[in-house]
C-alpha cells in the first residue's frame, strides 16, 4: 500500500535556509543545494523549498537554488512562497520543480488556482495555508496570511474545501501556534480537514519528536508530515524517525 | 541518441538530467522535425490531463512519427500520462490514444469501492512512494526468468506515483507489475520494447535511475524481452 510521506522544509532567505519559531526570529541553518543532497541521501520522500525572503530583487535567486537542486536530487520537491502569476509557476516548474505551492495570494485572489490547474494540472498545484486556533470560526480555525502577519475572515475548513473545489491537489495545514515549538502537531485540524477533503492532507508544525509524527499520521488523518526543526537541528536523522515510525506500525519507504 | 519529447507540458527537467547524470548522449525535441536519425531510444513524458497531451502530440505532429517507431517495435518509454497514452483510450477528457498497448486508462474516483475507503482516506490523486509488484517473466524460454527491466531491482521496491488515472490493459501479458491503492492496477506495461511506468522514475531516488538505466541499456538491441 501507499506509504506516509516524511517531508524536510527549507525556509529560504537571501539563499540560506533558515527556521525560526512561530514565524520569528530566522536563524540560519546552511545552503540549501546542500542540505537538499544531504536529506537525499538519507532517504527523505521529498523536500519543500519555501522563499520567505522579503525582496523581489532576492526572488531569482531561488530559481538558481531549484535548477541546482534538480541537477544533484531525483525525488519530488515544492516550491512555495510569493508565487503571484502563472509565470511564476511556469518558470519554477521548468526549473525542476515538482509542485509549486500558494498561500496569501490565493486567498486574495483565489483564481490563480483555477488559473494554475488549468495550465499545469491538480497534481502540480499545492495549498498553503497557515491555521490559528479562534473559537469565533465554525471550524474553530481562523486562516492567516503574509506569514502568519495578517489576519483574515475565513475558517480554515471553508477555504480548504473551496481550494479544493478549484482543483487544488494536496492541502499543507501549517498550525501557526504549533511551528517551531516542537511541541507536536495540530491533529484537530489536521483531521477535521482531511476527514472532509478527497485529496492528500500534509501536516505542518510542531514537529518535535517522532512520537508527534505518529499521532498526525494516525489520529490526525494525515498522508504526510512535513518536519523541520526535528532535523535542522541535528536531533534526530531521517533513518531515526522512519525507523520509529515502522516501528509503531506506520508504512514508510525504508529501501532508499 | 535518446531523444525526449517535449509536447509543451510538464517536468522533462528531471529526465533529462537522469539520463545526463547516466552519461548517455540525449536531447530534448519540440518537434518532430527535431528528431535526430541517430535516434535509439524515446522517452514520452507527459504530466497533467491524457487528452490535452495527445491534442499537443498531435499539433506538434508527433504522432505520425511515433505510430512508425511503435509499428517498428522501437525503443520507447512512456512515463506516468505518456504511458497513458500508449494505451487505446483515456477516459481522462475521452481521448483516443496511441493504441500501442491494447487497454484503456481509468479514474480511480469511478472505480474504486469507496465503501471499503473509510472516511476519506484513500486520497485522490495517489500520490507518494508505493511498492511496485514485478510480475513473473512471461517467456516460455525458462533460461531467463527476470526482465532485464527490473534487473538488480528488488522486488516490492518503492517507487513515486502521482496521478488520479490508471492503466487497464486487455491483455494480462503486457502487465510487467502491478501496484495497490484501493485496487490493484498495472504500474508497468510493456509490448516488446515498448514499456510504460504509471510511476515517476526520475523521481524514485536510486531505483528510478537504475530502471531508466536499465531501459536503456537492455531495450536497444535485438532480443527479445518480456
């Protein structure tokens, strides 16, 4: 059967990845083009580059980082992280990428989905979305923008479903209150999400410990987890949290 | 030369650089013009909708030149929608296709029993790492019991799928493997030396490459094969 997905995230700006925790405070972990081959090689499934540098004039240089990145890699990668335009897409795809992700623009302006879909196919086209626990929302879920800077109106459920309506053909769900705490995953989001959506649900933040992993992907519902922290750091290898999650009966690709 | 079509869709990026990194001599065709007469091997990778990639192939007029290369029985590799479309009809956008492997390309939506899926949780697309089950070989000669396809390849190895669509062939002897995801369908086909992965290969790490290589180096000469 299909195996759960591990996924290593690269926040990348002025082409250094960096992490920070809650979206604060950045600091700086190595280069990207050799962080991606190390992950490679110790059997990651695939890899998330996201731009969060704040120029324009910065933004070609991710495109550098995905051509180099496909050169030396041969698992699937995403891109995400100001993507405005179907040129956007269209470049970092001819560059390499496997899928390229959105977030604050296709909240603003939902038909770049539709857009992206039509040009590119679903399973190119990821959600991102950055989820903030507000009781004042039906799903109890308020989504956020501009990295988790800008508050807006809709329930993370809601605008799941309509994201996925338009063609989306995976959904990221970030808890902003999770991120970078390694405190564990949000498995209320998570599963109240992926119980309602036929495509692949990925979770995001809070990733602290393999035993986190284990409840996201089973109690929260997960196909996927994305971690960062966890190896950023040197605290655990990638062979360390597959093992463990085979270990507590979660399918994983060992035969890398 | 390994030539590999570029119908205006898609990741040809990551094949290419494959197949650079194996040190064979390939190009990347817009056209069918472009196709060089040195031409031993095709790769056909296509991504997105079935029917949108035979429309390209057609106005890019490939598809003359590819129905002689299959009617030679020449060396081709179809990945993930390019394996789609080697089959007669996609019901991804109703589109008739190469018919080089007599079968058709269906939805998982429509034919999986979603009784049995409880709460969602068979996804769609299938997407991620999934075990690709190699057949046994279909040769009455008992000498040769694996497909070179698959040689130093282990058996139940993981290899990356994405796609909402899958292919169904007539003829139970043009399945090389098969896979499982809330049914069982053909990950590989293959008529001669005309085989098509449902998988992504140059996305599969070490065994994706190997199976490229493989392809490559076994299916350009004379025997015959699987």
């Amino acid at each position: 059967m299909l195996k759960k997905r591990i996924i290593v995230c690269l926040d990348v700006r002025d082409g250094k990845v960096t992490k920070g925790i809650k979206f604060k405070n950045n600091k700086i972990i190595g280069n990207p083009v050799e962080l991606a081959i190390e992950y490679y090689r110790q059997g990651v499934d695939e890899l998330v580059f996201y731009d969060i540098t704040a120029s324009i004039e910065q933004r070609n240089i991710m495109i550098d980082i995905v051509r180099e990145v496909a050169n030396n890699i041969f698992i699937p990668f995403s891109v995400g992280g100001g993507i405005k335009n179907v040129e956007d897409i269209n470049r970092l795809l001819l560059n390499g990428a496997e899928k390229i992700s959105l977030n604050s623009f296709a909240v603003q302006n939902p038909d770049i989905i539709d857009r992206g879909v039509k040009q590119f196919g679903s399973q190119c086209i990821v959600l991102g979305m950055d989820v903030l626990a507000d009781i004042r929302m039906p799903s109890g879920y308020r989504v956020l923008i501009k990295g988790g800077q800008e508050t807006t109106n809709l329930d993370a459920l809601s605008w799941a479903k309509e994201a996925v309506d338009r063609g989306v053909g995976e959904i990221v769900i970030n808890s902003i209150d999770a991120d970078g705490t390694q405190q564990g995953y949000d498995c209320v989001i998570t599963h109240k999400i992926s119980h309602e959506v036929l495509v692949p649900v990925v979770a995001s933040g809070g990733g602290g410990k393999p035993e986190h992993l284990v409840q996201v992907l089973q109690k929260g519902g997960a196909q996927a987890v994305l971690i960062a922290s966890m190896v950023h750091y040197g605290t655990y290898t990638l062979q360390e949290i597959k093992q463990f999650l085979s270990n507590n009966g979660i399918e994983v690709r060992l035969d890398y | 030369m390994i030539s590999i079509i570029n119908y205006g869709a898609g990741n040809i990026a990551s094949v290419n650089n494959v197949i650079l990194s194996l040190k064979y001599p390939v190009a990347i065709v817009n056209s069918y013009k472009d196709i060089s007469s040195d031409t031993t091997s095709i790769i056909l990778p296509g991504v997105g909708d079935g029917a949108y990639m035979m429309k390209q192939l057609h106005e890019r007029g490939f598809v003359p030149y590819l129905q002689q290369w299959i009617k030679n029985d020449s060396p081709l590799l179809g990945i993930c929608v390019g394996a789609q479309v080697l089959l007669s009809f996609t019901e991804e956008g109703k589109s008739l296709c190469l018919d080089a492997i007599p079968g058709s390309c269906k939805s998982f939506q429509k034919n999986i029993d979603r009784t049995q899926a409880n709460n969602n949780q068979i996804k769609i697309p299938h997407m991620g790492w999934n075990e690709v089950v190699q057949q046994a070989s279909n040769q009455h000669d008992n000498s040769k019991n694996t497909c070179p396809l698959f040689s130093g390849i282990p058996n139940r190895t993981t290899f990356y799928f994405v796609h909402s669509y899958y292919l169904s062939v007539i003829d139970s002897m043009h399945t090389l493997a098969t896979t499982k995801y809330g049914l069982e369908f053909s990950s590989i086909i293959g008529k001669g030396k005309i085989i098509g992965t449902q998988f992504h290969p140059e996305k599969s790490g070490k065994w994706g490459i190997l199976l490229i290589d493989n392809f490559l180096k076994y299916y350009s000469g004379e025997q015959t094969l699987c």
